[in-house]
C-alpha cells in the first residue's frame, strides 16, 4: 500500500526525467521549486514529520512518517543561483523548438535509519535563541576562558535563513542564519551546533547524488 501510494503522488505531481541512484529515486520536473515543495507539504504527518530548509527556496529536507516507515524527500532548487533560460533552436526542415531546463530536482529515499539518527543527536533539543542572547552567551563563555578578546556573530554577504521544524508530541521549531549554523566557533553553543550536525547528517544520507 505504502509504494502504491508513493507512486500515485509522484505521477501527480508528474515528474519530466526520473532515475535510480542505488536505492533512492531522483525526479527533475519542469515544475517550480514552491509546486513540488508544496506537493510534498501536503503529506505533512502531524505527529511524526521533522523538516529542515537550508536556505528557504533552496535545498529542504522532508522526513515523513508514512505507515510505520519514514521516507525522505530532498528537494533542490535548479534554478537558485543562476536562473537557466528556455533555448530556442531551429531543426533543418524549420521548425521551431523550445528547450525547456528543469527547475526543480526531488529525490526520495528511505529515512528510517537517518530519523533515528537524529533524534540520538538531541534533535528534540533545538530552540530559539535570539542574537543578542547568542552574543551573550559567547561574552561569557569568553570570560570564563579568561580571554581578552570576544568573537563577535558572523555575517556573510550572502547569508539566508535555515528552519527546523518539527512535528510530534511538542512541536519544535527553530530559524537561524546559516552563517551562525556553520561557523565553528558558535558551536560552542549546542542548538547551533544540532543545526550544522543535523545539516551533514542530511547531506550524507542523499550525498550519493548531491552535489
């Protein structure tokens, strides 16, 4: 039952290329990254769901509890960066045609070991920290090192906001910079520090075709 349902919601959201790498199936669609994103918000399970956006419109990881299993949906915006445009060509006996690039990429594989993962990372253990408070706490933990200097919160040109967002028992649900999620330095800081190991935990599960 569980693949029947798996394939009707693929065909729904009807997918233009489609592969296997090892076990998980990767999907490109000429759809747009908030179609497909939206296709899959719709399987949102309200007790057992953990999703993580990297960077909003970018990359997001879906983890779903689905009849007792967890499936995971990766989700990467093609486009993001540098959008790619339609190329018109025309064939020898004169013909028009447009050559449409894929917008949006989605691969599904099974996250019954990486959800456990997680959890043993004390994923339930985010939560909110304002940045004054995160400055704060870096003062102190300074301080107690006997240090001169204090480091300040990073900042990059090109920053963005990374969420988790969790559904269960309690609903958790956590935003930050994804400079503050990287650096080093602020994983001294635990919730900061569950954010970037979260990040490569998920990385590494799909990493056979991420790049």
């Amino acid at each position: 039952m569980r693949a029947i349902h798996i394939f009707v919601f693929i065909i729904s959201i009807q997918p233009a290329f489609a592969q296997t790498i090892n076990t998980n199936k990767v999907y490109q669609f000429y759809k747009s990254y908030k179609e497909v994103e939206d296709s899959i918000a719709t399987r949102i399970n309200p007790k057992n769901t953990i999703i993580y956006k990297i960077c909003e419109g970018h990359v997001a990881f879906y983890l779903i509890q689905e009849n007792s299993h967890w499936t995971g949906y990766f989700i990467k915006n093609l486009q993001r960066d540098v959008p790619l445009p339609t190329i018109i060509d025309t064939l020898e006996n004169g013909d028009i045609v447009e050559f449409k690039p894929y917008e949006t990429e989605l691969q599904i594989f099974n996250a019954d070991s990486i959800e456990k993962k997680l959890f043993q990372n004390h994923l339930n253990d985010i939560h909110q920290i304002s940045e004054d408070a995160l400055q704060d706490q870096l003062i102190k933990h300074a301080k107690k090192k006997h240090k001169t200097t204090y480091l300040s919160l990073p900042i990059t040109s090109h920053d963005c906001n990374s969420t988790i967002m969790i559904y269960g028992e309690k609903n958790i649900s956590a935003t930050y910079r994804w400079s503050l999620t990287i650096s080093e330095e602020m994983h001294i800081i635990p919730t900061l520090r569950i954010f970037y190991e979260t990040q490569q935990l998920l990385i590494r599960s799909v990493k056979n075709y991420y790049q």
